[in-house]
C-alpha cells in the first residue's frame, strides 16, 4: 500500500466530506438517508502516518 497522494477522477452527483468515526472494530460515516443503496467510492484524504511499509 503506498501513502502518496494521487489525484482520481470521477463522474458524481453529489460529494460530502466527513470524518470517520470509530464503530466498534471497524470505522464509518453517516451518509443521507436518499443514498441507501446507491454506489458510493470513499476516498482517504489525509496520509496514514503509522502506515507498517513492506
């Protein structure tokens, strides 16, 4: 996994930024209710500094 930044283009109707929140084991974020079942693509927007390099 690389911690560089890229730059990504998509076609969207919509773009909402947040911040995850813990959920128990995992992390995630509330979205309208209007995007139940609809395609989503989360992007990570701020490096991971305790990333383990291979």
């Amino acid at each position: 996994m690389t911690s560089e930044s890229m730059t990504i283009q998509s076609p969207a109707y919509e773009v909402i930024e947040r911040t995850v929140k813990g959920r128990g084991t995992s992390g995630g974020v509330y979205l309208p209710v209007g995007w139940i079942g609809k395609r989503v693509k989360i992007l990570l927007l701020d490096p991971i500094e305790n990333e383990k390099e291979t």
